[in-house]
C-alpha cells in the first residue's frame, strides 16, 4: 500500500511539471504566431552578412 502513495505522489508531482512547463511556455509566446514559422523559408534575404565572401569570385 505504501508503494501505492508513492507512485500517486510521483504522477502528481510529474503532473505539475508538464502543467509548469506549459504556462511557462505559453508566459514565453511559444505558442504566438505558429503559422509564420512554415512560410520564412520563402523569405529572400538580400542582405549578406558580414565576413561572408557569397557571390564573389576567387581566383
């Protein structure tokens, strides 16, 4: 029986967890705009960052 209130305890404290991380992640805005993600591959970026020798010629 003692096992018993063990595992309960551990599943309640397991439960709390997954509760925690979940208003953390959504306090965070993990779960804001999920439908731009999907298009930034789309996205042209004109900019070269700096360091990056792309689009030059090398001799």
């Amino acid at each position: 029986m003692f096992s018993l209130y063990i595992l309960i305890l551990i599943s309640l404290l397991v439960a709390a967890g997954a509760f925690g991380l979940y208003i953390w992640a959504v306090k965070t805005g993990q779960f804001e705009d999920l439908e731009e993600t999907k298009y930034q591959v789309f996205d042209e970026d004109d900019e070269v960052p700096p360091g990056s020798h792309h689009g030059t010629k090398t001799k």
